[in-house]
C-alpha cells in the first residue's frame, strides 16, 4: 500500500493521489471463532444476501423429504445470534416465510411450524433502545412466530446443532441446520493495514484511530470513515460512536465538504456527529422507532421507517421505482425469486445427490400458482 508516494517509487506499482478516502466497512465478528463463518454467515454483502435465501430455503426443501421426525425438526429449526436491529429483521422475515410465503407450497410439512430462535447473551432486545421500545419489540417478534432466548452466549457451532451457555452453568444443544449470524462486527482488514503503514492505533475490533478531522495520524491526505474508524478527540481520547449508517453518511459529508475547503485554502472544523436516533423494522407493520425522544412502535414506527429510507435514498427516480415496489409488495404478500443458487453443502437435500426442488410433483396435486400457471391465466 502506498500513501503520499509517487506510483513507481520503490518499484512498486501505484497510484499517484492527492486526496485518498478509505471507506471499506466491516465484517463480521466471531470472538475467535472464524471457522464459524461458514457455519452461520452473516448478511453485509448482496452475495451473503443470497446464500442466506439459499440456506433457508433449502432447509424447507430438505424438511419436506425428510422423514425421520427428529432431523425433520432440526431443519425447521432456525436460529439467529444477536438480537441488534439485523438480527431482529432477520428473525422476523424468515417468520413471515415460515407462515406466509412457504405456506402452501409444501405437502409433508406444515412451514408454519418452523421454530425461529432468536439468542440474545444480553437480557433483552435491541439494547440500543430504550427498555419501553426493546419489550414491544420482542412481544411483536413473538406474536410473528420467534421466540426470544435471552442470556445465552454462543459457545460452539456446527453444521447440525447451535450450543450456547446456559445462565445456571453448563451449557445447551440446540438442533438446528440453520444459523444466521448477527452478533457483531469486525473493521475491514484494510483498517490494520492502515495502522500499520501510518503507526496509527487499531483498538480490538480492528478499527484504525483517526483524529477529529477523520484523517490518520501524519497523513492529512488520506480520510478514513464509517465502521473501519475510532474517532478521537483533540486530546487523543476515543468518541463513542454508533456503527450505524447515519454515522457513516455524516462522515462521508464531512469528508467531502473538507476537500472542498481545502481547495478554496480554509479548513473545516472538527466533525461533529448528530445523534438522529435508531429505527429498527421486525416484520409487516411491525417495526421501533426512537427518534429525538419520539418513541414509536408498529404501524407508525414501520411508516416513520419507510420514510426515513425512502428519504434518504439519492434521487427522485430512485424513491418513486422503490416507492412502487414497496407498495407492489405490500398490496400482494409478494416476494421476490424464490432461487437456490450456489453448489454449497447447502444445496443438497437428505439422501440425494440432486439439486433441490420444491416438491416432487403428484399429478393430482398442484398449487394455487401451478393451475394458474397451466390455466393461462
């Protein structure tokens, strides 16, 4: 990595630069446990979107041709570490297919009956919000089919069972195929290397120090932002800062804003952050809202929401396409591609070697959607 060099400098290959912006984000945290990654991905990328759909679709797939009753149980079991506004989400959309998208696509099992765990090592949901908001949250997430687990730490995974650390001592095996992580974050690696190369301080979550003008330290030149950033004070000491994206979009204004002033000569004073509040959706006009001391819950939280998003989005193009399939969406109940890609260990069912598909047709049998489909209409 080159910082303020000249591209052929050393001999090594580059890019000459006057102003460089480092905005890589963060992955996942396992406490220790990388080797968990494959056995419960987490949802930062669009290609973790899609594996994740794989892998809980393919658990309804293998359920369905499963017949011993108890490996039938644990592929309807599904478990989401972390109980933040992603894994809240998480919990409560895999509900919603349980007991609405997959409900009568099914013939051996009922979809419905899935059981959603959602384990939490805190005492409650959504600790970012006030106590009020974080109860009506997990009432909503029970009422969509989740069942809360509090204090209980994850302490091994595998590809057949969660097992997690029980409050009384010892510890607790839950069968399950499927888990879904959403128990915290790690900088980008990019941020060490920056310390590295710049000798600015990365704390334990690999987030490299950057001073109260989101620069490294001896490199004016170079802004660092978002969740790969501990922002310090004049006097060296750490801002406590949310790793969320208001906090990011207020950096990236900021850095920006200060290239500018340097352009014209004159400099910005040091970045500010503006506490805007935390918003966190669960299900169908189900989501909390804590805004400046508005506090909200279901049908009002979940449109506060829509707004906020749809606000924020760049363009007026872009808000009216999102607009309209939103509310496509929300008219029909539908859903997107129900696709199973990828040649993972999740894309084989019990005692095949085939790829998965939804049922194994009778012909008496069909579905709502086959005699549509065969009706013409």
């Amino acid at each position: 990595m080159l910082l303020g060099r000249s591209a052929n400098e050393d001999g090594d290959a580059g890019i000459d630069y006057d102003t460089l912006v480092v905005a890589a984000g963060a992955r996942h945290a396992y406490f220790g446990h990388d080797e968990w990654e494959t056995l419960a991905p987490g949802l930062k990328t669009l290609e973790d979107a899609t594996e994740i759909r794989a892998r809980i679709l393919t658990a309804f797939e293998a359920a369905e041709v499963e017949p011993d009753p108890d490996r039938r149980r644990a592929w309807l079991t599904f478990v989401v570490v972390g109980s933040g506004p992603t894994g809240v989400e998480m919990a409560g959309q895999i509900a919603e297919i349980a007991h609405e998208t997959l409900r009568r696509d099914f013939r051996n099992i009922d979809p419905s009956g899935a059981t959603i765990l959602l384990v939490e090592a805190a005492d409650r949901v959504l600790t970012g919000f006030p106590e009020r908001l974080s109860a009506r949250a997990a009432r909503a997430l029970e009422r969509l089919g989740v069942t809360p687990v509090f204090d209980r730490a994850v302490v091994d995974l595998d590809s057949r069972s969660v097992t997690v650390q029980a409050p009384e001592g010892g510890v607790e095996r839950i069968p399950a195929r499927t888990a879904i992580w959403a128990a915290g974050v790690r900088a980008s690696s990019l941020a060490g290397m920056l310390g590295e190369v710049t000798d600015a301080s990365v704390d334990r979550a690999g987030r490299v120090a950057v001073g109260p003008d989101l620069t490294l330290p001896a490199h004016p030149e170079v802004f660092a932002l978002g969740d790969m950033v501990q922002v310090h004070d004049a006097q060296g000491h750490p801002q406590p800062l949310p790793g969320v994206a208001p906090t990011a979009m207020q950096e990236g204004r900021y850095a920006a804003k200060a290239i500018r002033a340097r352009l014209k000569g004159s400099v910005r004073p040091p970045f500010r952050y503006i506490d805007k509040g935390n918003v966190a959706t669960i299900g169908r006009l189900k989501a909390v809202v804590d805004l400046k001391g508005l506090r909200l819950s279901g049908t009002l939280a979940w449109l506060a929401y829509l707004f906020v998003h749809l606000f924020y989005l760049v363009g007026l193009q872009n808000r009216l396409l999102v607009f309209i399939r939103w509310s496509a969406s929300f008219l029909t109940r539908g859903r997107g591609a129900r696709l199973i890609t990828g040649q993972g260990p999740h894309t084989q069912l019990p005692g095949t070697h085939a790829e998965p598909i939804s049922r194994q047709a009778e012909p008496e049998r069909r579905t709502d959607r086959e005699q549509a489909v065969a009706g013409g209409r």
